[in-house]
C-alpha cells in the first residue's frame, strides 16, 4: 500500500492567455517494501474542476533526499508537465 502525504500546496492564478487558475500539491509517497520503506513523488494539479496525477515511485529509500527534491519543485513552481524531466535531471546529475 502506498501513503501519500501532502508537503506543499501552490496556487497559480488566472492570468489571460498566459495561464490557468490552477493549484498544484507537491506530495510525498512511501511504500514498504520488505523492510525498507521507498519514497516517491506525487504531483497532483487540480484545474477547471478536473485532478490530475503524476506519480513517480521508488526514487529513493532516503525520505529527506525525495523531500529535498519535492521542496525544489515547490520553490520553483515546477508544474507536472514538466517534472519528469527535471526530477530525471535531479536524480541523474553528476553534481550531487
């Protein structure tokens, strides 16, 4: 079973022929496998009435490493359609 907890909340406002009013939940995910818990991301953004998911599993079995990366999609306002990409260059960079 995978628990899913809600870390951040941001709200984007309507702005004419830019963006729509939107809200976006930066969420943590766990699931137990063995006797190890692993950690994932969920992003959910709920849009003209309609929620939508993004999930990525198993990243890590650190929850403050998959913290860290979910507080950099807050902080930069990473919207679901683009944080495949940018969680994939987080977890594969060379710097870390």
């Amino acid at each position: 079973m995978t628990d899913i907890t809600n870390i951040y909340k941001k709200g984007f406002s309507k702005i004419e022929n830019i963006q729509s009013q939107e809200v976006v939940f930066y969420n943590l995910s766990g699931m137990k496998c063995d006797d190890i818990v692993v950690y994932g991301i969920e992003l959910a953004s709920q849009r003209d009435g309609k929620l939508t998911k993004l999930s990525i599993d198993n990243i890590s079995d650190s929850k403050m490493w998959v913290i860290d990366i979910i507080t950099y999609l807050y902080e930069n306002a990473i919207k679901p359609e683009i944080s495949l990409g940018v969680i994939d260059d987080i977890i594969n960079s060379t710097f870390l």
